[in-house]
C-alpha cells in the first residue's frame, strides 16, 4: 500500500502509549495496533479527527505517501 | 417458535441427513437388485441394469462428499464462520462434486438411455449454481476483509 501511518513518531513525541492513545480515540487495542502496524486498510475520518486531537498533529503528520515500486 | 437463523440452520441439517438416508437407501436398493422384486426385467434389459448400477455407485461417491461437505458448512455457519477461506473451499468441493455426478451420467446415459442425460444436466446446473454462490461468497469475504481493517 502506498499510505503509510507514521503513529510511532508522534506517539514518542507526545510521550503517550498505544493502550492510551487507544482510550482517548475511542477505538481498541486491536484497532490501534492494526493501525501502528500499518495492517490496516482504510481509516474513517472520525478516528483521523480523533487521533490528530488526541496527538495534537495534523493529517499530514501521521499520513504518508510513497509511490509503490 | 420464532424462526431465526438458527432454526433455519438446524432445518438444514435435517434435510442433508434425511437426504443421507435416502442415498443409503438407494446404494443399499442398488445392492439388493431392486429390479426383479419390481417385476422390471420386462422393462430393463441385463446390461441396462448394469450400467444403472454403475451409475449409483459411481454417481454415490460424490455425492457422500458432497453431503460430508454440507454438514461441515452447515457447522460452520452455526458457528458464525460465513465469509471465510474455508467455507468457500467447502462450496467449491460441492460444487466439483456435482460436475463430476454430471460427467458420470453424462456418460452412463449412453448405456442407460439418452434421458438419463436431463440427471447430467440437472447435476450440472447445481454444480453452477452452487460455483455462482461461492463466487459471491469470495466477493463478501473480501469486503469482510476490507472492513475488518478499517479503522
């Protein structure tokens, strides 16, 4: 997939674990780790409009582009 | 009784074991040489005879896998398994099974007579139908995918 979720970065910047970030979105751990994993396939934007909150970032600072090879 | 999914699961399995019994009947039938205690050899010549017993027996293999297959498909719907790999596995088994029941009576029609040829068709036509609904199967199975990794 040429979407990648950089959620590491930020989630080391804001000092803030998996299992919290998991509670404040309002998704499960299972879900959020899909997410870090990059397993996942596609993303509602009310968890995007979740995590940029809770991570106080934009879009762009966990969404990535690469052109696939 | 309220009629949900369940029940209808369970009625299922009550029509595949009732279809059991009738194809051990059958195979059982083709055993005993049903035809001389139905007064049919006046109708049914020795080596037409023959070639219906092949028939059965031949056409009966398949046919107890495919029944095999129903119950295990039967199991897994009970247990919530709908859109996987392996329920479309299980149709595709069934599905092959009905071809082949219309090959070998597409091909023992010629010993038989040539109406045994609307079985081969009819065998066939299950076989499709039944390939028709594992495709759709797959197709459910790839959405279920999609949406169970949509965050």
């Amino acid at each position: 997939m040429g979407i990648f979720v950089d959620l590491d970065v930020m989630m080391a910047r804001r000092k803030i674990s998996l299992g919290e970030l998991a509670g404040k979105v309002g998704i499960t751990n299972a879900n959020m780790s899909i997410l870090k994993t990059g397993k996942a396939k596609a993303i509602r934007f009310s968890t995007l409009e979740q995590l940029c909150q809770a991570l106080d970032c934009q879009p762009g600072d966990l969404l990535r582009y690469e052109k696939e090879r | 009784m309220k009629w949900d999914m369940k029940h209808s699961v369970m009625l299922s399995r009550v029509f595949i074991v009732f279809f059991a019994i009738l194809l051990l009947g059958v195979d059982v039938a083709g055993f005993l040489r049903v035809s001389r205690s139905w007064d049919l050899e006046d109708v049914i010549q020795p080596s037409q005879l023959m070639w219906i017993r092949i028939c059965i027996y031949a056409c009966s293999v398949p046919a107890w896998a495919a029944l095999w297959e129903l119950w295990q498909l039967m199991g897994r719907l009970s247990r919530g398994q709908v859109f996987t790999s392996e329920t479309v596995k299980l149709l595709r088994i069934i599905a092959w099974c009905c071809f082949i029941v219309a090959a070998i009576s597409f091909v023992c029609a010629g010993g038989v007579h040539f109406s045994v040829i609307v079985i081969s068709v009819a065998a066939a036509l299950m076989g499709l139908i039944v390939r028709m609904v594992k495709n759709v199967l797959e197709q459910g199975m790839a959405m279920k995918n999609e949406l169970d990794y949509t965050v």
